[in-house]
C-alpha cells in the first residue's frame, strides 16, 4: 500500500498518568529495533495534532487499527476531524486478525505484571523489556 511507513508515537501530556509500562521514547526506541531489518519503516514520536505530524513529513495516508466496534466508532469520529482539519490526509482502517481482536495494551501489561505468559503477543524486544521492567 504505502512505499514508506512512519510509524507514529504521540507523546502527550497524559502518558505519565495511563500508568504505562513505557514512555513514548521507551516505545519509539522498541519500535525501532522491532523493524531494525526493515528500511521502508521508520518510527518517529510526535506532539501535537496527528494531521499536522503527517504533513509535516509529507504524508497523505494514516493507517489506523480497531478491534471491536467501539474502537471504530472512536477511530471514525477521529477520521472524520482529520479529513476536516486536513483534506488532503486520507485515514484508511485495518482490522485485525480475529485471533488478536481482543488484545489492548492494558490487557498485556496486566497479565504480564501478574506474571503470565504475554510471549504470544509481543515481539521478542517487548518480552524482554516487559521482563526487565516488571522485574521478572
């Protein structure tokens, strides 16, 4: 679909208060060694509207996921702001796998603090840092 993909992390003022595992610098740095053997992806945070994020480095797609119906009423609200905040940024939606449609990063980083098995869900680089994070 795409020659290039920017893989984007917002950085906002809330991060510290979700209780995340990671910040967003945490995120961006996993990121980059998830797809390290990857040239076309690169994996940057941002601040701000993501419209803006996208035409300042010349994109004109977003790529956005959803799991259930609530996320996509969610995401379509968000897409219908951003086409008119920027018309020229097109949202286009992926669904995932039914074998991980009810996966959240919340889910994972209660089981995983609990001390269960995440490995099927996480890429090799996230296991570890969970596992050195969570002191397991």
């Amino acid at each position: 679909m795409v020659d290039k993909l920017v893989i984007a992390v917002a950085r906002t003022a809330s991060e510290v208060k979700q209780g995340g595992v990671f910040s967003s610098d945490d995120r961006v740095d996993l990121l980059k060694e998830v797809f390290r053997d990857e040239p076309r992806v690169e994996c940057l945070s941002f601040e701000g509207l993501l419209v803006d994020f996208a035409d300042s480095i010349g994109a004109r797609v977003v790529i956005r996921g959803f799991r259930a119906l609530a996320d996509f009423e969610y995401e379509f609200q968000m897409a219908q702001m951003n086409r008119e905040l920027a018309p020229t940024i097109e949202t286009v939606f992926f669904a995932p796998d039914v074998r991980y449609s009810f996966l959240s990063a919340s889910l994972v980083r209660e089981v995983a603090s609990l001390g269960g098995d995440v490995s099927g869900f996480v890429s090799a680089p996230v296991l570890a840092a969970l596992s050195a994070r969570l002191g397991r």
